[in-house]
C-alpha cells in the first residue's frame, strides 16, 4: 500500500525536463523561422510592389515631359548625349528646361524655372549642361539603374539618338524640308522617342509619340 502510494508521487526525471525543454526550444525555433520567412516575404512583396508603383509614376512624368515637348524656342529642344536628355516643354507659367540623367546609378530630374523670355530660356538651358551630381533642384528618382539608351523615330525608322537627325527648316516651313536660301536651319524632331533604361540587371523599354508643340 504504502509503495503504491509512493509511486504515485514520484515526478519527473531531470533527463525528463531537459527533453521536453529541448523539444520545446526546437518547436519554437521552426515556428519562428517559419513567421520570419512569411514576414520576409510580405515585406519583399511590398517593397516589389512600391517600387514598381513609383516606377510607373516616374514613367508617366517622362511622358508628360515629352507630350509637351515645344519645338521652336530658340534653343534645341530635344538633345541626348547618352548621359542626360535635355528638352523644353511648355508650361502653364512659359517654356521649361528639364534635364534627364543618369548618374551614378540613379535617375535623376532637374527642372529649370518657366521662362517667359528668349535670354531667360537660353541661360536656363545652359545650365541644364552643367549640372553637378548634388545639384539643387534635381531631384533623384530611382536607384539600381545601371545604364540607358534613346532612339529616336524619324522617317519611318528608329535611329540612335545620338546621331544626327535631318534638317527642317525655319519656323513657318510646313514641309519640313530645309528651308529658303539664307533661312535658319534645325533638327527636324523625331515623332516617337524609344526608352531603353537598364534597371536592376533587367532591361525595360518604353516609347513615347511625340507631337511637338511648334
């Protein structure tokens, strides 16, 4: 009687407890890997889909840029020399200078102030090729961008933006072709302008129509 009494006392072992401890700890250990990845894959869910939201408002502000491209101010309208796209774009308050660039792994946009006269415009697109990396006013829009390109589209073709395009003539010359005898010349504007921009070892490519504002 009293040994059955006292078998009914008896309690856990020591080896016992470090067993179950053990198991417990290695439990915990799987449950909380297992919610570190799920929290891993929310927050690189997230930032995906952040960054593909920014880059899409980044795109549309290049769009804008171009659909306002205004083709006649007396300074070139449309240049790229492979590390920075300048243009002029009309505004509501006048004709605006905007620098695309990229540099140093980021996609940069630096926009002058509106001109309402021709010395104004000019100096403002001088300063568009001067710009410094730290630039006040240019703004950083995008990280891991390794590289870009533009083509433009003249003449039913695309070409490398880089290279010369065909002459138009002097404002009023509806053809297109050069102009009089004595008559200033430009580059006639290409109707389409081609993105290639090479983005986190990914390449991704946008075209924009262009309809100048003449």
């Amino acid at each position: 009687m009293a040994r059955a009494r006292s078998c009914r006392r008896r309690g856990f072992t020591l080896v016992e407890v470090l067993v179950a401890l053990f198991v417990l700890a290695l439990m915990a250990a799987l449950a909380w890997r297992g919610i570190d990845a799920v929290l891993s894959s929310r927050d690189a869910g997230r930032a995906s889909i952040d960054r593909s939201m920014r880059l899409a408002t980044i795109l549309a502000q290049w769009e804008t840029d171009l659909q306002a491209l205004h083709g006649d101010a007396g300074v070139p309208a449309l240049t790229f020399d492979g590390r920075s796209l300048r243009l002029v774009r009309r505004t509501d308050e006048g004709l605006q200078v905007v620098a695309w660039t990229v540099d140093g792994g980021r996609w940069l946009r630096w926009t002058a102030r509106a001109a309402t006269q021709a010395g104004e415009l000019q100096q403002a697109w001088l300063r568009s090729q001067q710009l410094q990396a730290e630039e006040a006013g240019q703004l950083p829009l995008l990280e891991g961008v390794s590289g870009w390109q533009l083509y433009f589209f003249r003449g039913n073709a695309w070409s490398n933006a880089q290279s010369s395009g065909d002459l138009a003539g002097s404002a009023g010359d509806a053809t297109g072709t050069p102009g009089s005898r004595g008559a200033p010349t430009r580059e006639l504007l290409p109707s389409g302008v081609r993105l290639v921009l090479q983005l986190d070892g990914t390449s991704l490519t946008r075209d924009v129509l262009v309809a100048p504002d003449l």
